[in-house]
C-alpha cells in the first residue's frame, strides 16, 4: 500500500515528503559537471570549447530530467522543467 503525501499545496510545492524545506540541495555529478564543463569551454578556444559547451548542456539536461522525475518538491520540478526548457531551447538555438 502506498503512502499517499498530505498537506497543503503550498507543502507539497516547498516540503520533501519528510517535512523538510527543500530549496537548496548540494548539487549533484551532473550539476557539478554542467558548471566544470562550462569554465572549461570559456578558456578553451575552438572545436574544443564547442565539444565542452555542447557536454556541458547535455550535462545540465540529464540533471534537469532527473530533476522533473525524482524532484523533492514541485518546486524542485518545476525547476527542472524551466531549466530543460531553456537548455533545449539554447541547444536549438546553436545548431
């Protein structure tokens, strides 16, 4: 039997199923590796800052996605859906 989450909207979109406040969380690989890549392709020069901005936004894709899916809060989420959003849009926006 599932445990179903209870509260308000406003818990739901800012409380973790354990109660918590959860706006802020250490980042994860993905995260850390989108920011990395990120420095890296600024001093780099050439094909190989394409390669590392273009690793850099899948980087922040596959964060964004875990992000929409296992979120902690809709906040969370919802965070996840602007970010994949705009990274999308910004890998289009390239080719």
């Amino acid at each position: 039997m599932s445990q179903r989450r209870r509260g308000s909207y406003w818990d739901l979109f800012w409380k973790d199923d354990g109660g918590r406040v959860v706006i802020w969380q250490f980042p994860n690989g993905f995260l850390i590796g989108w920011a990395v890549l990120t420095v890296l392709s600024l001093i780099f020069n050439g094909h190989v800052a394409d390669v590392l901005s273009w690793l850099a936004s899948v980087s922040l894709i596959i964060w964004s996605v875990l992000e929409i899916t296992k979120g902690a809060d809709y906040f969370r989420r919802i965070l996840g859906l602007v970010v994949f959003i705009a990274a999308i849009m910004s890998l289009l926006k390239n080719l």
